[in-house]
C-alpha cells in the first residue's frame, strides 16, 4: 500500500489513524484528509518528536496496513 493508495481510502483509514496515534482528534484526522506532510506536522506537534521519527511511524503505518491488506 503506498500513500496515494492510503490517500484515497482515508475516511475508512480515519479509525486506525486515531487508534495508532490517539492524541489526534477526529477534527484533525479529517482536516489532514490524507496529506502526509499535515499528519506529520500534527505527530510531531502532538508528540514532540522530530520530522524524521513522525515519518518513520507513518512509514510503519502504512507497512501494517499494507500486511494487512
């Protein structure tokens, strides 16, 4: 699964966003409408890690979901 694949299903992936990254709410989940930079940028806000860890868990998200698929 890359990330236009998860770009186009986002509204389905919404739980599973909120699951993995729980500080998140539902408001932001839907205004990042699958932009990878935002999810980021939110992650690193929320969590306080660098943009390469925020990457690297969106990287690991979407290897999950794509063993899941």
């Amino acid at each position: 699964m890359n990330w236009d694949t998860i770009k186009g299903n986002w509204k389905q992936l919404t739980g599973s966003i909120q699951s993995k990254w729980g500080e998140l709410t539902n408001d932001e989940i839907d205004q990042v409408q699958g932009d990878r930079e935002r999810l980021a940028g939110l992650i690193q806000e929320r969590y306080g890690v660098a943009k390469e860890e925020a990457e690297n868990q969106i990287d690991a998200f979407i290897a999950e979901h794509k063993s899941a698929a």
